[in-house]
C-alpha cells in the first residue's frame, strides 16, 4: 500500500496534471482534495492534448476511480461542460465520484469575485473570477450550499432562497449591481444536481476502505505551495490549502495514512497574478521562457511571468510540506541556454536570507542571490534515463536537489507520457 500527496512546490502551473497522469498509471484511485476550477491541468495522452480544470488527471486511464473531495468547490456548471467534453472524445467519466460534503460555486460567487476585485482597482489580487474565493468565504461563514443540499430539492429551495436574499441585497446595495431571480436558479441548479446526483458518495469511506485493502492511492493537489492561504505570499494567494498537510482534510483521511509527498517543480519558476516575483525575468529573456515554454494559464489564459529557479522557495515547499522527493518539468524549455542561473537566497538591505520571508514588505525588497552554471545545447525530448542527459543538465539538477534539500524523483523532459524520466519513484 502506497499513498502519495502530489503538490506544487512554487506559484502553481508547474506541470503537475503530467505528473498525476504518469503516476496514476500505477495507482489504484487518484484523489482531488482542494481548490476549484480555477486550476488547470494539461495532459497530453497518446498524442492528444486534454486540459481539466475539477476532473482529476486519472480519468484518461479507463476503469480507474477518480475522487473528488469534500475540500473542493465545484462549480456544476463547469464540471457537466468538462464531462460532456471527455465524453465527446471517448472518454468515459462512470468512475468518478463527488464528495457530499463538496460545496459549490453558484452564479453569485462568480459575480462576487469580479465586484470585489473591480472595487480593488490597482489593489486587486488577480483572481480568475470564478467564484474560488466567495465559495470559500461561504463555506467558512457556514452559509455554504454543498453538494448534497443541491442534489436534495427539498433541503436545497429553501436554503438557496435565504441565502440568495441576503446576496441580492449585498449586490444591490453595496456593488449596485442587478441581483438573481431565485426561482430561475433553484431549476436551473436543480437539474444540474439531478445530472451529477450519480456520481456523490462519501469518498472518506472509499478511500479508507482502499487503503485498508492495501492499494496505491495518489492525492492530487491544485495550485502551488506559495499560493497556499496560510503560508504562501498573502494576500495574494488561493482561498484554499494546496499544501500536502490539507490533503488530509480535504479528502477524509488522517495523517498517519500519508505515506510520500511529491512536489512539483518547473526547471525555472512561473507566476500569474499580482504580487512579488523575485527571480522574475522581465527581458527577453523571460519573453524567450514564455514562448518556448508555452506559459499561457490553462484556465485563463493569462501570460505567466517567468523567471529563474528559486532555491529559496525550494526550501520553503520541502519544510512546509515535508517532501520526499522532488518532480522537475520542463527541462528541456532550458535547452539552448549559454548559462543558467540558480537563486540560492536573497539580499534584503544588505543581509542575506536563505529562508523564505513570512511578509510581502521583505520579499519585495529582496534581490535574488545567483549561482550560475553552465547551459546545455544538445536535444534532451528523447532522452530515456538520466544518464542520457548531459553532464551539465544533469549538474543543474543535482544542485537543484542539493539547494532544496528533497532528491529529484521525476524528471520532464517533454509534454508527453513518454517524455518523463523516472529516478525514483514514489509509488514504490
């Protein structure tokens, strides 16, 4: 029996739905335990490019069980999209199931999210206005829908009418904005609950029971450590746990059932969204990573912000999370560069830091710290072992182990399935 948390170690969009999707086919379930469909996962199977947003990455191995835990917000709208979507390409969707404890994102949360962030102005966070942040807000104010209330019409009319009261008159009166007809959203939410009524079920009983009988379990996590409500750059982070700890809460397991954490790490950094970048590289340069490593947001869009490989934050997700092992992507974006450069800590008035600063009024005077090393120009998208990498790739890694304090598991050299070089591997 094997259980491993899958995180990422930066600002999200590190390449972690490839990982998910190599590991899962060797595990016997794959579990989501966090965040909403403002995460996007890539995966490109057999020559086919699939993008998911709330569907965990496991769903492209036919029969195999794809969870979804209480720990996330779902929007149904989006999930029935993303269903039918599979569906259409041949995908078959019968396996996944949905926490009852699951709370979702309704029409409100959506409008919410962009009033709060137009009333911000230059101040905003850079959400992706879908609804993320409200949804948990709801959730923590105990004034939540989940997703056995909307599957249930008796429990659900009277809840959403209360609740759908007091947002108009938020709407109304504070943003000045049109509120909802409630009897329009109870039919129209009423058949999405009759659609996904098949798939809830109480996965803490799936999973323990799984674990029990001794099988491969893989939880899946959305967005990055450094996004992480309590310990990434606040306020500008997600509304949820992407850290590995919160996959405990998020599925229905306790900790002791936690076997290895795996964290995924670009071979540089990325970053959308507001707030301090340290590494960013805002030349050419960063345009060059940008292009090459088509870092386009999957949900949004959004171009990321590109920079070089933080060792500083490196360390920061191995002691937050506890890592076992590091999974490295996108080495081969890398490929043609004179010289790379590694920060190793930061400058701050003259002092060097080596650990991660808890405030953004230190991180945003801090200057990066370089260690350069030695490029590679050879073509690495083909390579089979670690040995076949060059002597300077291979260097760069080594150090990247060496700064982070977690041993590199898993490296991407490619998009594809079979562009992934496996030194250790989690799953035993």
């Amino acid at each position: 029996m094997s259980t491993v948390v899958l995180i990422g170690a930066q600002w999200g969009d590190e390449g972690k739905g490839k990982v998910t999707d190599f590991l899962a086919a060797q595990a016997h379930m794959v579990v989501r335990y966090q965040g909403g469909n403002n995460a996007g996962h890539t995966v490109v199977a057999d020559g086919r490019e699939f993008k998911l947003h709330l569907i965990p990455s496991g769903i492209l191995y036919p029969g195999k069980p794809c969870l979804i835990g209480n720990g996330v917000v779902l929007d149904p709208e989006v999930f029935i999209q993303e269903l039918d979507s599979l569906e259409k390409r041949g995908v078959n969707t019968d396996n996944l199931r949905i926490s009852p404890r699951a709370h979702v994102i309704m029409p409100y949360h959506r409008k919410l999210d962009a009033c709060e962030e137009n009333r911000k102005g230059a101040n905003k966070i850079g959400t992706t206005g879908r609804g993320i942040g409200p949804a948990y807000g709801d959730k923590a104010a105990r004034v939540g829908i989940r997703m056995a209330d909307m599957i249930d019409p008796e429990e659900f009319g009277p809840k959403l009418k209360k609740i759908l009261e007091d947002k108009n008159q938020l709407l109304q009166k504070y943003y000045n904005e049109e509120g909802f007809d409630f009897q329009e959203m109870f039919e129209t939410y009423s058949r999405y609950g009759q659609r996904l009524a098949k798939f809830v079920e109480d996965i803490s009983v799936i999973i323990n029971r799984s674990i029990d009988q001794g099988q491969h379990i893989l939880f899946e996590g959305a967005q990055g450590t450094l996004l992480d409500l309590d310990h990434g750059t606040y306020p500008f982070v997600t509304s949820s746990h992407p850290v590995a700890a919160a996959a405990c809460l998020g599925a229905g397991l306790g900790p002791t059932k936690i076997n290895k954490v795996m964290a995924v790490a670009k071979a540089y950094v990325t970053r959308v969204g507001e707030g301090p970048f340290p590494t960013e590289l805002k030349d050419d340069l960063g345009n060059y990573l940008r292009e090459k490593g088509r870092e386009f947001g999957t949900t949004t869009g959004r171009p990321r912000r590109c920079g070089w490989f933080d060792g500083v934050v490196a360390r920061y997700a191995t002691r937050i999370n506890g890592l076992d092992y590091l999974a490295i992507t996108k080495l081969d974006v890398l490929t043609g560069l004179e010289s790379l450069k590694i920060c190793t800590g930061y400058n701050y008035r003259g002092e060097l830091l080596t650990e991660f600063p808890p405030t953004l009024k230190v991180l945003g005077e801090c200057q990066p710290v370089y260690e350069e090393m030695p490029g590679w120009k050879e073509d690495i998208s083909s390579v089979k072992s670690f040995a076949e990498l060059p002597e300077t790739a291979r260097a760069y890694l080594n150090r990247i182990s060496q700064i982070s304090g977690a041993p590199v598991g898993i490296v991407g050299v490619g998009p594809g399935r079979e562009q992934t070089l496996i030194l250790e591997n989690p799953l035993g």
